[in-house]
C-alpha cells in the first residue's frame, strides 16, 4: 500500500499534510529548541513542518518504507532519516522532548507496542502526541469513497472499509494513550481541507494503489473500477472544475 512513488501520496492524502501538520504541531506544544522525532513519517509531510520549526538538526524520522523514507530524506536534509517501524524505534530512552505521529496508529502492526516506544523514547515529562482520521464520519473523501465502493462491491468494500480500523475514535485513542502508561491524556479534533483541481486529479491516486483505498482500487476488474468512480463523483456533486473536502482528524496527547 505505501511502497508507491511518493507523488502519488502526495497527490492523495499528501494533499492535506500541510495543515494537519501545522494543527499537530500546535496542539503539541512544538517550541524552538525542543528535539523532535516523527513517527511514520511518510514522504515527509510533518517532518518538513517540524524542521520549519526547529531546525532540521533537532528533527529525525521513523519510516517503514524505503521509497517514503527516501523521499523524506530528500526533502528534509538535515534531518535524521531511518527506515524503520513503530514498534522498535532505533534511538535510546529518553531521546525526544516530542514524539509525533501522524495519520499512522492505525497502521502500526501493533500498536500498543508502537506507542510504547513512543514514550520510551520521550524525555520524562515529553510530549507524546498523534493525529489519525475520523474515518467513520468526517474524513470526507474516505467517507464518501467506501460508501460509493460499498454500492458496487458491498461485501468486499465492506470488508476493507478504513471505518473498521481500530483507534479511530478519541475514546479508543485516550485508552491507548493510558495503557502505554502516559499520563495528562487529552483528546481533541482538527479540522482540515484540501483542495483539487478537478475530479480527475482526485481520482488518479486512487488507480496508482496508495493506502487501503488505492489497494482496493487496483485489485478491482476495470468495470467494477470504472462503476466506483462513477460512484464516487456522483457521491462529491459531479465536480466540474476545482473543489474543495473537508477532514476531521481526532488528536490524543499525553506526557511521559
């Protein structure tokens, strides 16, 4: 699902990064002089914003696939760039004032494990925080993606909806939070947008396979493809030029 060129996350969810990231960082409490570690870092959205902030210097990034980590590397020089996943991160305890990971809980092999790590490797008294999509209701274009596939396909678009991912709602996220053993544990919501040029450069990821959706997407026979395309524009309002969808992402904080 995420060994595609980094382009292609880019022109999918990469789309909404920017924001998402900003809100992130701000809900953390990100401050000048802190030392930071990305979590997932894909093509290097957040590491990119976070480097904005401290300095790629103070910045380093965990990141399972080598195209993503590559290219996370490229954009960010300075930073320091590992592949690598969640559940065993290659720095010492206490090696981070923040631990950030965005839109990747979800995703983690295990994921008790993945934020165990998270805050061994947070300075006592650290932020450790994380952003993952209101799959369920308000991440619009996955909404409205998995309901159109469900109308062509409904028992195979049931089956891979992103709604029956596990820690995508704030009470299941402050659980996790707590059992890792962090404390101060908060939740919130973000709201954020992204904008297309026209449903075409919407739809175009999806046929490349990024993430669940894409994977679905590709594995699908072109007329059961073509029938959830045209699903799919009709469920956006048959978009005839630039547009806009909004996001919900739910946020969960806590402190070693």
């Amino acid at each position: 699902m995420f060994q595609t060129p980094a382009d292609a996350y880019d022109r999918y969810i990469g789309r909404y990064s920017p924001a998402l990231a900003a809100g992130l960082i701000d809900a953390a409490g990100v401050t000048a002089g802190q030392r930071a570690l990305d979590v997932g870092a894909g093509p290097g959205g957040l590491t990119r914003a976070l480097a904005a902030v401290l300095g790629a210097g103070n910045v380093a990034a965990v990141e399972p696939s080598e195209p993503f980590a590559a290219a996370c590397r490229e954009r960010v020089p300075g930073a320091d760039v590992r592949v690598g996943g969640a559940e065993e991160l290659p720095f010492e305890d206490a090696s981070f004032d923040v631990v950030l990971s965005q839109l990747v809980v979800n995703f983690m092999r295990d994921a008790a494990a993945g934020v165990g790590e998270m805050r061994r490797v947070a300075r006592p008294g650290g932020v450790v925080a994380s952003a993952t999509w209101d799959y369920a209701e308000g991440m619009t274009l996955l909404r409205r993606f998995w309901d159109a596939a469900r109308i062509v396909d409904p028992e195979g678009a049931a089956a891979r909806d992103e709604a029956n991912f596990r820690y995508c709602r704030p009470d299941e996220l402050a659980e996790l939070w707590s059992s890792a053993g962090l404390g101060d544990v908060r939740t919130g919501e973000l709201d954020v947008s992204a904008a297309y040029e026209d449903f075409d450069a919407l739809w175009a990821p999806f046929e490349v396979g990024v993430g669940p959706a894409g994977a679905y997407t590709a594995a699908l026979e072109p007329p059961q493809r073509a029938a959830v395309r045209d699903e799919l524009r009709r469920a956006l309002g048959a978009p005839a030029g630039p547009f806009a969808l909004a996001a919900r992402a739910w946020l969960v904080i806590g402190r070693a």
